[in-house]
C-alpha cells in the first residue's frame, strides 16, 4: 500500500475544513464514506459496535492508489510536546494561508515545531477568489516568516499553490490558469512529500494521540514505525526510558478511510492507525512486539536548542 502522511497547518478560518472537504470529494473517497456514515447514523448500535464515530480530526483521501493521511494539528503552543509528536508522524506540511489575510501569529509556533523537524513544506495561498486578495504579498509574507523561523534554504525553496478551497481547485499559477481542480494539490503532494521511512523489524507504534472511547475504550494513535500489526496480537508497552507498563492484546486495528475509522485485519509500517484494547499506555510510549527491548525516541517536550544539523 502507497502512503502519504501530511498535516495541514492553517490559521482558524483560513479554510482547511473546505479544502479537506473537497480533496475528499473530487478524490472519490467522500461518496463512499458519505453513504457509510449515513448508514451507521440509521442505527446507532451498529455504529458503536463497529466502533467508527469519528474521533480524533484526522482523515485519509485515496489517490492513485495511495492513502494520503492528513492529520490535525492543534494550533496552539499550550499543547506542547503533542505538536512535535504528531508532526513527528507526516513527512510534509501543507501551509495553508488566506490570501487576503496573510500568515498569523497563533500559526508561528506550529509551523516552526514543523520547519525545525525538517519538513518540506508546500505553500497554498487560499481563497485567491477574495476581491481583496494581495496574493504576491502574501507569499513574501509568507517566506519572510519562514526565514524568521530559521528555515533552511531547501525549506524557503516551497512549492506554491494558489487556489480557492470553496471552489474546489488549486493552481501552479496564481491566476488559476489551466485549473484542473484539485488535481495540482494531489500531484505536488505525490511528488513533493516522501513515503514514510518504514524501519526493519518487529512492530512498534510510538504513542501520539490518546482517546477514550465508550465502546472501545481506551484509542491509543500512531505511525506504525516498523512491522506490521493484526486485532488479537499480544503486545507490550514500554515507558519513554524503557520500563515495561503493561502487556496485552490488541483487540481493534482502525485505519483513516475517508472521514471514518474502519477495522483493519492487518496494518503495515508506515500506516497511522488507532489501537483499542491495551488499558494503561498512553502517549509518549512505544507499542510494540514482545521482543522489543528499546523504546521509540518521542521529541522531548522541550526541544534542545542546540543545532540539529
Ligand atoms: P477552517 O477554520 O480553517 O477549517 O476554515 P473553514 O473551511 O471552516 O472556512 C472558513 C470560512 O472561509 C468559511 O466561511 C468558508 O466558506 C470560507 N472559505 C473557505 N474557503 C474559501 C475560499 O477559497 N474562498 C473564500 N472566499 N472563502 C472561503
């Protein structure tokens, strides 16, 4: 299975929830989950015994036979070490900015945790449609605030889109000549964000995102490091400095697909998923076969600020 992990980092307003929206609907994968999500609100019961309401805002498009996953970052520098941990799941951020309204300060903190982890990011000027749209400031705007953040020069090297979210397109070109819907977004994503580095070895999944589910109990979420993981595998959870917490069998795999989770029978490195039926890990612990021994390196809450280079 082909995979893409991305994050998209925009201001409140600036039209993330459109573009998600549409990136579904012209990939296919809306209609289908539309029909299933309708289904599963006829009957509640079978919604809550499949376990597929929505929880955590993250979803996952189909094109060309790989599975984008995009997931959501909180916007927001009270959340700590949980930016540093869920960028450290996606290896490409798209930067989404209003074209009239230009980059704004709350997004700083995330766009930085972003540039410092190395993330090549793309830059999309939204809703170009806006009759006061200053769109060649907005992109200096844009870049100066990159520079700010100590970007590298292949990071101030972004591609750049420009399109209009509520009417479903994006552009190589700012006038939106040659608009191809959101085809443009979809390619630049294909050929500008690598898959995931899959390591060798058994499974393990770094805790990131921590739900509680009245059905499924306790959702652990994460990038599948290494291995492959399938519903009724014993597995243990080690600590940050490599103390056991707990064993046990997982008893639910669910996938992204679309604006749902669905059960998985098997899932591959690489993939992001969410794990029911361990009771006590949680975020910041590595998932992981039995006979792993080490841990995964979560980003420490406090980043070093020496150099990573
Ligand atoms: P979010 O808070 O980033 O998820 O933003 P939303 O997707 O909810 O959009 C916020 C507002 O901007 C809504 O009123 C949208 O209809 C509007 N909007 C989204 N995309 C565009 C666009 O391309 N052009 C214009 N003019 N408005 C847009």
């Amino acid at each position: 299975m082909n995979i893409r992990n991305i994050a998209i980092i925009a201001h409140v307003d600036h039209g993330k929830t459109t573009l998600v929206d549409k990136l579904l609907q012209q990939s296919g994968t809306y209609r289908d989950n539309q029909r299933q999500v309708e289904r599963a609100m006829d009957s509640n019961d079978l919604e809550r015994e499949r376990g597929i309401t929505i929880l955590a805002k993250c979803t996952s498009v189909v094109w060309d036979d790989t599975h984008i996953n995009i997931v959501d970052t909180p916007g927001h520098a009270d959340f700590g070490g949980e930016v540093e941990r869920i960028l450290s799941m996606v290896d490409g951020v798209i930067v989404l900015v209003d074209a009239a309204e230009g980059p704004m300060p709350q997004t700083k903190f995330v766009v930085g945790k972003a540039l410092k982890l190395g993330l090549k990011p793309i830059v999309a000027i939204n809703k170009v449609d806006r009759s006061d749209a200053r769109v060649t400031e907005v992109v200096n705007e844009v870049f100066d605030l990159f520079a700010a953040l100590d970007a590298t020069d292949e990071q101030l090297d972004f591609p750049i889109l420009y399109g209009s979210g509520k009417n479903g397109w994006m552009s190589d070109k700012p006038d939106g000549s040659h608009e191809d819907g959101m085809r443009p977004l979809f390619e630049l994503v294909m050929k500008h964000v690598p898959s995931p580095s899959v390591e060798e070895g058994p499974f393990r999944l770094l805790g990131t995102i921590l739900e509680a589910n009245p059905y499924l109990g306790r959702i652990i979420t994460g990038r599948i490091a290494s291995g492959t993981v399938k519903p009724n595998q014993t597995v243990k959870v080690l600590s940050r400095d490599g103390k056991l917490v707990e064993s046990g069998r997982i008893s639910k795999i669910l996938a992204f697909r679309g604006l749902e989770r669905v059960p998985l029978d098997i899932a591959e490195a690489g993939d992001i998923v969410a794990i029911a039926g361990l009771t006590k890990g949680t975020v910041a612990d590595t998932f992981c076969d039995p006979s792993v021994d080490t841990p995964i390196q979560a980003q420490p809450i406090d980043p070093p600020t020496v150099s990573m280079s």
